[in-house]
C-alpha cells in the first residue's frame, strides 16, 4: 500500500529494501530446510526437496573457441532497463 504523497522513487526504494529482508529471511528458511535441521512437515504446509541440473553455454569460450562470426548467427541479445535508486545523503 503506497502512501497518498510518497515519491514513486522513494516507495520503490522502500520496497525493494523490504524485498531485499524477505529475500533474505526466504534464504534462510530454505537452508534449513535443505540441511534438514527441520522436518518437511509444519503444521499448515508440506515441503519437498526437488534437486533440478541444467546446462549454461558460455557464449565468450564459445566465441574463442570457434570464432565470434562463427556463434553470431546464434546469439540473441537481451536488452532490459534497470532503475537505480540512490539514498540522499545527510549533510
């Protein structure tokens, strides 16, 4: 709930601070989980343990490999705008 006068800028900020506490706390909670410092079964919910591989090209030892002309055709650039938000500082 975003207060009536807070700055977009500063309520952003706010939220991702609170983001950043739940993130954490998140992490946390699945380390114990996953070292089964605790049990799977709490007294509302069910936890199971999944363990998932994949795989990851590295397009630079790709690229130095075979050649950057060579994995060109195959690269798909990504482009996404972040919005950076800075505290002012207090004088």
């Amino acid at each position: 709930m975003s207060l009536p006068n807070r700055h977009p800028v500063d309520e952003l900020a706010d939220l991702r601070k609170q983001n950043r506490q739940t993130a954490q706390r998140i992490e946390e909670l699945r380390e114990l989980i996953i070292s089964g410092a605790c049990g799977l079964v709490g007294d509302e919910h069910t936890a199971t343990l999944k363990v998932r591989t994949g795989q990851r090209v590295n397009i630079r030892e790709l690229q130095r490999a075979f050649g950057a002309k060579a994995v060109a055709p195959f690269v798909r650039e990504h482009r996404a705008t972040h919005v950076i938000i800075q505290e002012f500082e207090n004088d």
